[in-house]
C-alpha cells in the first residue's frame, strides 16, 4: 500500500520504517528540512536501538523515502499518518494540538482524493471529530475517513515493540477505514497480533488510560518503597511476590526515581485536563501526578542523608541522565531535578551518560561531563545511579571505592547488592531496602 507519514520524531520515523518493512512504500516528511537532509544521509534524529539499519535496508530497497514536500508525499497515498508533537502546553498541561491541526489543514487543501486520515499522535477525546470538521472546512475531497491508531511503542524496544505488538488499537466510525487499516497491518497476522477496532474515541481514551495506570503501578511501588525502608522489609522481594500474580503481573514494578520520558508525565496532565473539561475527577491520577513530582524533587535529599546531611562543598557523581536506558530521550528525566538541587545545595557534579550527553548539555550545562564512569567518580564523595544503562551493572566497585573521595553509593535503581557493596568498600544506599530499619523495629505484644 501506499503510505505517507507526516512527522519525522520518536513515532512518525519508527512507525514508517516498520510500515516499509512490512512491503508498504512509505514517504515520511517534515518540514524541518536539515532534519530530512540528515536522515536522507544516513544520520537518525534519534538514538534507538535498531532503527538506522532499519531505516537504511528499505531505504535501500525502494520502499522509504523522505521529503519535504507534504504534497508530494500524500499524493496517491491510501492512508496518511499524522505523527507530529502533541506537548504539554504551556501554563494549563492540556495537550498541545496546533501541529496536527496545521498538519490536517495543509494536507487537506493538498489533497487530490479520498484517503484515511489517521492519528498516531497521541491526542485528546475528541480530536478526531474536529479533524473530519476541518477536512471538512478546507474543502478535502469526498471520501476522506478520521481513524485513530495510538502507538504504544517503548523507548529503546520501539522497533520489537511495533512488529510484536501486544495488540492494535484502531478507532474508525466507517467500514472503509477498517478495511484500510486493516490491510496495513495484515503482514502482522501471522504473528497473531491481536487487532482491536473501536470509535475513535474510545481508541482516543485508551491511549491516555493505559499510561496513566501504568504511571501508577510506577507510583505505587515507589510508595511501597518507602514504606519498606521504614520497616525493614525489601521493595525488591515484595515487587516479585505481588508481580507473579498474574492479575497484577511484573512489569513497571521497579521502585526508583520516579517516571519521566515524552509520554507518562504529559499524558496524565492531558488526560486530568480532559476529565477535567469532563466535569469528571479523577482523582488516582491525580495523586500519581503529585506522587511522582514530589518523588523526583526528593532524590537530592537522600543523596544528602548519605552525605550526612550537607551537601555544600561535596562532589558528587550522577551516572545515568537519560530518563530511562537504551534511548536519548530526555525529556522530563529524573536526572535533571536531581542535578539541579544538588547544585543549588553547594554540590559540584560531575555526569555520565553513554548516549546522553548531546541533549542533557543545554538542559545541565552548570556540571562537568566525564568520558566514562570511572572519569565521573574521580573524587567524589558520592556516586549516584540514576538511569540503570546495562554498562553500569558490571561496575568495578572496588576500583570505584578507589578512586572516590567517600564511599557512598547511592543506588537509586537497586541495580546493586548491599553486601557486593560493602565488600568492596563502599557504602551501599538504594530504594526500598529495609536493612537498617530492622534493627530499630520491634513488635511489641
């Protein structure tokens, strides 16, 4: 089928690559021309795992293309994709939908005949409905349908995720949408994809309502955590003893730092705008939001309780900026709040990152950027695991306890054992290990 993608980021470049991989031809584009220029050199916007060889292999074999040129693109395409930004806006957390309404404008009035009009942006309830009153206001050719088909990709397994798919969710009022749609995705039927088709609203809702309940599974460890080093018990053993329940399985049960990312923190604002605009509360959302800002503003606190209370004068070393491994993403990270309170309380930081460090330098530009974590911990009087990249697993502990001016490793990600750590010299702090709580409890009959 003839496909057009309009949207170059994190979803419009990884669905595109993949819709050309199943035999689709595909034409991305966006406006941003040294961005097409790049990518038709070879060089990825973004850093995921998989994606240029990608991108290259059907490149290669005549089924991706890029441009510029959005009339071009959607000429003769059956289905157009809409994956532009949808960020928070500025001052009120409703998502911000002034490129895919632009998006829609422009190829409306480009339009030469009917084709289905999808978003995988990730929009409110109800944007699909103003997207067909637009077509409608700019005069797009009779026809033309309004399908929603969010992505649920994850940062770092994007590429797996979309071709293994848990499920396909597809909200369409027409049968011809379906019927288009559902040939995009046939290549993924004999892997047995499940594909769900239902109003556009309800696949609209479904997109917020699945990151806000994994935001809070997030939060709700991270709460149990707490609760753990105040009693003497461990998030860890807890976390595998409810997620083997299968009704509540394993996944997003890692006690941290908090979420970040482009999804989790927008989404749960978009989605307590829109019940909100609703007259309805939603009232669990809520506190996972203020759960997690509170959770993230306080991880410079326990590097201070590790330090003895003061921070002024100490270094301090943050292995890890990016909010979660195997991407470059760092938007909302944890790390940024971090570093920033550490610095406002005297500290001076060095940072870490194996992919990171492009984008966190405009974010972090106050802090000293090492070649390794070895460089990073040079001199420090604590070293901070802040984002679990698999190169930080297989530390030389000893060697770091060498090479650090105190011991204290505080372990936000609990990638570590108490014991290892000890051995080697270091003093071992992480989240939600009740070791020292049980000495102090007692029960009492």
């Amino acid at each position: 089928m003839r496909l057009a993608m309009i949207g170059t980021g994190y979803v419009g470049l990884v669905s595109g690559a993949c819709f050309a991989d199943f035999g689709h031809q595909v034409t991305c584009v966006d406006k941003d021309e040294g961005k097409i220029a790049a990518i038709q050199a070879g060089q990825m916007p973004i850093w995921e795992p998989g994606l240029e060889a990608l991108v290259k292999a059907n490149t290669t074999r005549g089924r991706l293309d890029f441009s510029t040129d959005l009339a071009a693109a959607i000429d003769g395409a059956e289905a157009i994709f809409i994956a532009v930004g949808t960020p928070a806006r500025r001052g009120d957390g409703h998502a911000d939908l002034t490129y895919v309404f632009a998006a829609v404008r422009e190829l409306a009035r480009a339009l030469k005949g009917p084709a289905v009009i999808v978003t995988k942006s990730t929009v409110p309830v109800g944007t699909g409905d103003r997207i067909a009153e637009i077509l409608a206001e700019e005069g797009a050719p009779e026809g033309c349908s309004v399908a929603s088909n969010p992505e649920f990709l994850r940062e770092g397994a994007a590429i797996r995720d979309f071709k293994i798919p848990d499920r396909i969710i597809v909200g369409a009022e027409d049968e011809r949408a379906r019927e288009v749609m559902r040939e995009i995705y046939r290549p993924l039927f004999l892997n047995q994809a499940p594909i769900l088709f239902t109003s556009r609203r309800t696949a609209e809702l479904t997109k917020y309502a699945a990151n806000a309940f994994l935001a809070t599974k997030i939060s709700f460890i991270n709460e149990i955590a707490d609760l753990c080093e105040a009693v003497g018990a461990d998030v860890q053993q807890v976390a595998r003893g409810i997620g083997l329940d299968n009704r509540i399985g394993a996944k997003f049960l890692h006690a941290g730092p908090g979420y970040g990312g482009s999804c989790f923190p927008k989404d749960t604002l978009a989605l307590l705008k829109t019940a909100e605009g609703a007259g309805v509360e939603q009232r669990i959302v809520a506190t996972v939001v203020r759960v997690n800002d509170e959770r993230k503003a306080a991880m410079a606190d326990r590097v201070a309780a590790a330090l003895g209370g003061s921070l002024d004068g100490k270094r301090v070393a943050v292995l890890g900026l990016t909010f979660k491994p195997n991407t470059d993403d760092m938007r909302e990270a944890p790390s940024i709040p971090l570093v920033e309170r550490l610095a406002a309380g005297g500290a001076s930081i060095a940072v870490f990152d194996p992919v990171g460090a492009e984008l966190a330098r405009p974010l972090l530009p106050a802090v000293d950027y090492a070649a390794d974590a070895y460089a990073a911990a040079e001199g420090a009087d604590a070293l901070v695991i802040v984002t679990e990249w698999d190169e930080f697993r297989a530390l030389d502990l000893a060697r770091l306890a060498r090479l650090m001016r105190g011991k204290a490793l505080v372990d936000l990600r609990n990638i570590y054992d108490r014991g290892e750590a000890v051995r080697a010299g270091l003093e071992h702090h992480g989240i939600g290990r009740g070791e020292a709580a049980t000495a102090r409890m007692r029960i009492r009959g």
